[in-house]
C-alpha cells in the first residue's frame, strides 16, 4: 500500500482536485491522507467507500510570515516523520514551498502541482519577480512537478526552466456524470440566464466580467448573469457591489454566495452558457463543469481557458476587453443554432480529455514510480 500525504488548503479547486482524487484513486494500492490549516477543521475529504481520509492540522496560512512558516516548517518535519508516507504530494505556493522542502530533508518522494503559479498572482511588477525567483529556485529540487494543464506546463518549462524530466501533465478530471440538485435560488432567476462561478478577486477580473454586461445590455436588454461562489474570500465584492447599484445593474446580475458544489451544479446546468474574464487559471473546474454540462464557453483567452475552449467550436476565446466579451455575449444569444452545435461540442471535449475515471491511472503511475 502506498500512502500519499497531501499537504494543502483544500479550498475551491484544489479541495475539489483532492476530493476527487481521493474518491477515484484505486484504493487497493493507494491510501490518502492530508495534512491542513487549523482552520479547515470543518473540510472533509472522502475515499471511495465515503469514510474520511486521515487529517492533521498546522497553522498553515495563506500569508507569508518568516517566523510563523519556520516554526509551521519545524512542525511539519516531526509530523510527517511520524506519518511515514511514501509520497508527498503539495498542493499550490504555501504547501507547495514546504512541502518540498520536507520532502528533501527526509529524502521522501515529493510531488509539486501549482494549481496556477503564484506569480501570476501578483499586482506588483516586483513581488512578481520574487515569486517566479522562488519558483526557479524550488525547480533545482529533485521533486516531480504535476501541471494541472498544457498551459500551466509550459510555464514550468518554458517561463520557469524545469528540466522537462521533472514535470509531467494530468489534466484536472471530473467525474462522467456529475451530480447536482435544485436550489432555492432558481425561482428567482429567469428562464434564461448566463452563468459564471468564481469569487470577485484579482485573478478573476470580475469587473472587466460586469462592464461587459453592462455593455451587452444595450443590445440585449433582458440579460441576465448569476456569478456563484462570491463572499467566500472575495477581496473585490463591495467594489462589485457598487459598481451594480451605481450602474442600475441589479436587475441584470445576481450575486449567490459559496453553494455546496451539487447546488451550484444545478445552477449552471440550467443556463445558457458559461463566461468567464480570468486573467489566468490553472485548469478551472468550473469550466470543465461547464463542458460536462454542455455549456458553450466565453472565456478570456488566457492560461487554463484556452485548454478548454477551442475558438468557435466549443465557445469564443476573446482578449481582456469588455467590449470584445460582450459583442461575443450578445452574438452567441442571438444564435441559437450555434449555441446548440456549441453545447454538443463542449460534451465532446470533455468526454474526451476530462473525465477522471479514464485519466486517474496516469496519475497512479506517476505515484508509482521510484524517486
């Protein structure tokens, strides 16, 4: 039996990421456990048979603090010497900086996957510099890098210089038939309705999102756009919020806060289509899930998006302007035909390249093999 320990915030994709892999990992060979925040006391994660994989807790927190990550550090090399596993895998910049780190020091097999390199994050010109110095850094270790997506591999490659030895591709899957219910929600909503999943932040450019409504408004006056999962770490919702009242918007977009995935499911699976104006991503989820859904796609054509949707087959990739967006809004509304050939489309691809049940073996192996 192989235990892998998962160091991570599983919170939005990486927890779905974990979860899944969990479920659908053969449990004859592999056994998972993670190791948390101190916060995320409340998150569980599922095996196969529904039981709760084996947790631990550190103070690990988002922001970086030399003192606090150096006793967190200190923390983590008794609890993992205790834990034995045979794999470490580390999940996004925080978990992923210390985790590698233990991994060298106890000479135990560590996998990195980024889940979206944390320089890509950054407003600052020189904080983006330090965090991509970092990363460089960290790719002289011996540890395997697992990209999420073509994209997110070409930046370990290309942008970051890891040896193309160290860094292997596993898309992010979902299941085939993903499960949703009803929510409360959609009584509220109209018949037709467009839908984006995402917390108002930096990386999501959700205003670039809401002026492109409010432009697409004059052509198409009954729209209407639902954004799930805002309130949850959303460091721009007031900002949002304003900008609708200020702008006479709020009978065009409802705000719905963190759902349980099911429920949010049975959000998207009722709209038109998906939009989406990240200024990057890893491999969204919520996109996969717009594909298994049959979604056509509007997406910004950036890192993680263009992975997913191909230019006027399964959607319309368009560049980070709110007028580009919302010509695009506007004409998928108005063609209902190539609406349709796009939702048939959008299943394909994910039937093709994103279900986990196909996929999962190719991460087994990775676990597999020796250090």
């Amino acid at each position: 039996m192989i235990k892998i320990l998962h160091i991570a915030k599983p919170v939005a994709g990486v927890g779905v990421y974990i979860q899944l892999l969990s479920k659908y990992i053969d449990p004859n060979k592999f056994q998972n456990e993670i190791i948390l925040n101190n916060s995320d006391n409340n998150i569980e994660i599922l095996d196969n048979l529904g039981n709760q994989i084996k947790s631990y807790h550190l103070n690990l927190e988002r922001e970086v603090s030399f003192f606090k990550d150096l006793v967190v550090f200190s923390q983590m090399i008794k609890m993992v010497k205790k834990i034995r596993p045979d794999v470490i895998h580390c999940h996004s910049a925080k978990a992923g900086i210390l985790g590698r780190l233990v991994g060298s020091v106890l000479n135990i097999k560590t996998i990195y996957t980024p889940h979206a390199y944390s320089y890509l994050s950054s407003e600052s010109r020189k904080k983006k510099v330090v965090l991509k110095f970092i990363e460089k850094c960290f790719g002289y270790l011996s540890t395997h890098t697992v990209t999420c997506s073509n994209s997110e591999y070409n930046r370990a490659v290309c942008d970051l210089k890891i040896d193309k030895k160290k860094v292997f591709l596993w898309n992010n899957s979902i299941e085939k038939d993903i499960i949703s219910k009803s929510s409360k929600y959609l009584n509220a909503l109209p018949k037709d309705y467009i839908c984006s999943i995402g917390r108002p932040c930096y990386q999501k450019n959700t205003e670039l999102m809401i002026n492109a409504i409010l432009m697409a408004k004059e052509d198409y006056k009954s729209i209407h756009l639902v954004i799930l999962g805002v309130g949850f770490y959303s460091p721009s919702l007031e900002k949002i919020k304003k900008f609708i009242l200020d702008n006479k918007l709020s009978e065009n977009i409802t705000l719905i806060p963190w759902l349980e995935r099911s429920e949010s499911l049975g959000i998207l699976k009722n709209s038109l289509f998906y939009i989406s104006s990240s200024r990057y991503e890893g491999l969204p989820y919520s996109v996969i899930e717009a594909l298994a859904l049959k979604k056509p796609c509007i997406l910004t054509n950036v890192d993680g998006n263009r992975d997913l949707v191909k230019n006027n087959y399964n959607g319309f990739l368009v560049e980070q302007k709110a007028e580009i967006m919302a010509n695009s809004i506007v004409n998928l509304n108005n063609n209902r035909e190539v609406l349709a050939s796009m939702s048939e489309n959008s299943r394909s691809e994910f039937e093709k390249f994103y279900q986990i049940n196909k996929n999962i073996k190719s991460l087994e192996n990775l676990y597999l093999r020796p250090q």
